[in-house]
C-alpha cells in the first residue's frame, strides 16, 4: 500500500498490526481507512445502490396497491387492458432491484449484471405494456434510470 500524503510505500507496524506507517512523512494510517481511501470511487457508486434499493423496496408497496387498483378497473370494464397485471410485474422487479441492490452494494460485476436484469424486465414491461395507466410510465422511467446508473457502475468498477 501506497502513503495517500507522500505516496511512499507504507510498511506495517510491529507494535499493532492493524497500522500501517510511513517512514517518510511519519504518519501512522489504520488499514480499515486506507482501505476506504482506495476504494474511494466506487462510494457514491455504493450510496446510490443503497438509496435505489431502498427507494425501490418502498415503491413497491406502492405500485403494488396502485396495480391491483388499475387491474380490477380493467377488469370491471372489460377493456381489454393489462396494464394492471404489468404493473405488478414491474412491482415485482423493483422488490427483487431493491433486495439485490442493497445486498451487492459493496461492489461485483454481478450484482450490476443483476440490475440490469431485473429493473431492464420492470422498464421494458412498464413501457410495453402501460396502456391507459399513466402512472407505470414513471415506474418504468425510475426502473430505467436504475438500468442506466447500473450500466455506469459496471463500466466504472475495476473488479
């Protein structure tokens, strides 16, 4: 490991094995901090995955009850539509988004590859498959701003 004041290589204390030392500018670093330091791009790519995935969980709940409400009015006029039962697809997908989300958070190309998976199935449907249900055009739009973020982080993450 590298010194992020001088960049001289750092060796490891004697007395706590856990610091790190420098012996040109004479500073002690922990191994937990210079870990974070070095992994220092990849956290707002850690932030929006929690958020995602938490704001994901919470729509959820609300495109579900949203759904059943637009699949029993397509039912009850017999239109034709299916938009309710693509909205509890997309439901479905922002649940499973958000659980992987939150699970594979602290890096891996396949919880990336996941993402695109899921909230892709939950944007195309939504967009697909709408109908008069206005609103699953926004679900959709949030499934595919998850998708494009997703793509970003996979682009971006080393491993």
């Amino acid at each position: 490991m590298k010194c992020p004041k001088c960049g001289q290589t750092l060796r490891q204390s004697k007395k706590n094995p856990d610091k790190m030392l420098c012996d040109n500018c004479r500073k002690s670093y922990w191994i937990d901090d210079l870990e974070d330091e070095y992994s220092a791009p990849v956290a707002p790519f850690k932030t929006w995955k929690l958020v995602s995935g938490i704001l994901s969980i919470i729509l959820f709940v609300f495109v579900t009850f949203q759904s059943c409400a637009a699949g029993l009015a397509n039912t009850l006029e017999e239109n034709g539509e299916v938009g309710g039962s693509a909205g509890v697809i997309v439901a479905i997908m922002l649940l499973a988004g958000g659980i992987v989300s939150i699970a594979t958070r602290k890096g891996g190309k396949g919880g990336n590859i996941a993402l695109i998976v899921l909230f892709g199935i939950g944007a195309l449907c939504g967009f697909t498959m709408a109908g008069s249900y206005g609103d699953l055009y926004i679900w959709a739009a949030w499934c595919l701003i998850c998708v494009i973020l997703a793509i970003v982080a996979l682009i971006k993450s080393k491993k």
